[in-house]
C-alpha cells in the first residue's frame, strides 16, 4: 500500500487505498476489506518478468496501467511474444521506418494488444524465390529463339515441298 485516505464520518465513511500501481481502492463495508487487501498483494508481487515487460513499455511511452491492463492475464508464452515484439518495435524506431513514424505509442499498444495476430518479421511468409531454380516461363530471349527455330522448320519444310 502506497497510502490511505478517508472520506465520510460513521456508517458512511469511505476507506481508499492505493496499491503499488496507484490504482485507487474503495471500501464502504468491512467485509470486503480481505478481499481488496489480497488483490492488492497479488498485484503487488507481480512476476519478475512481467514487471520487466511492464517497466519496458513505459519507458516506450505506455503508462503503468496500460502494461498491467494489457499484460495482467497473458501466459508465459505470450509474455516472450510481447519481448520479441519489443525488441522489433525497437529496431523499427532506431530505422526511422514509417510503421512507427505517425505515432509510435500507438504502433506499440495495438502490436501488444493482440500478440498473437502481430506478424513479426522472422514469421513473415516467404514468396517464391526466383533465383531458386529454373523459372517456368521462358525468358525473352529464349523465346525469341523457340520462334527461329519453328520458323526455320517451317522453312525448311515449305522449301522441301518445291
């Protein structure tokens, strides 16, 4: 807990508390006073990593909130997706690329809404190569040739015939 503030006097007095994340805490009934303190200790001992992850984003520009809300429910996997889309997102503002030029933060935020439906660039489908093997249309040149020859035959056979 960061602090404790109290509004009201007798029945209807209001306790808050705000956690380590500066989300406020309401509480009008002593029953939920359990309840909210286990919530704030479970965001309060975030996993290493995740607090990593969370410290990375505001230092991109995303608040504190935004990397808890974003982050708070992801996996581990989806945890090293949110790294590895970091790491591209880094790379991409160090090359001024126009992906991020018009608002960086906003790039960010949708790539780690979603990680799954982000594409990074190792997934990135390959298209056929054309150096890779014989081409399956001929070139120019080698159909210029076809054509001599065929005219040449053709030649060959309307001369045979006088």
């Amino acid at each position: 807990l960061s602090k404790v503030e109290y509004e009201g006097r007798g029945k209807s007095c209001q306790i808050i508390f705000y956690g380590g994340t500066g989300k406020p805490r309401s509480l009008q009934k002593s029953e939920q006073v359990v309840s909210v303190v286990e919530a704030e200790v479970a965001t309060s001992s975030l996993t290493g990593r995740l607090q990593q992850l969370i410290d990375g984003l505001t230092k991109r520009g995303l608040t504190e909130a935004q990397g808890l809300r974003l982050l708070g429910a992801y996996d581990e996997a989806n945890l090293d997706r949110v790294a590895k889309i970091i790491e591209h997102f880094d790379q991409l503002v160090k090359a001024a690329s126009p992906l991020v030029s018009k608002s960086p933060v906003g790039f960010l935020y949708r790539a780690v809404e979603n990680p799954q439906k982000f594409v990074l660039p190792q997934e990135q489908k390959k298209g056929p190569e054309l150096t890779s093997g014989p081409s399956q249309r001929p070139s120019a040149f080698s159909r210029i040739q076809i054509q001599k020859e065929l005219y040449y035959k053709w030649r060959q056979s309307e001369l045979a015939k006088l």
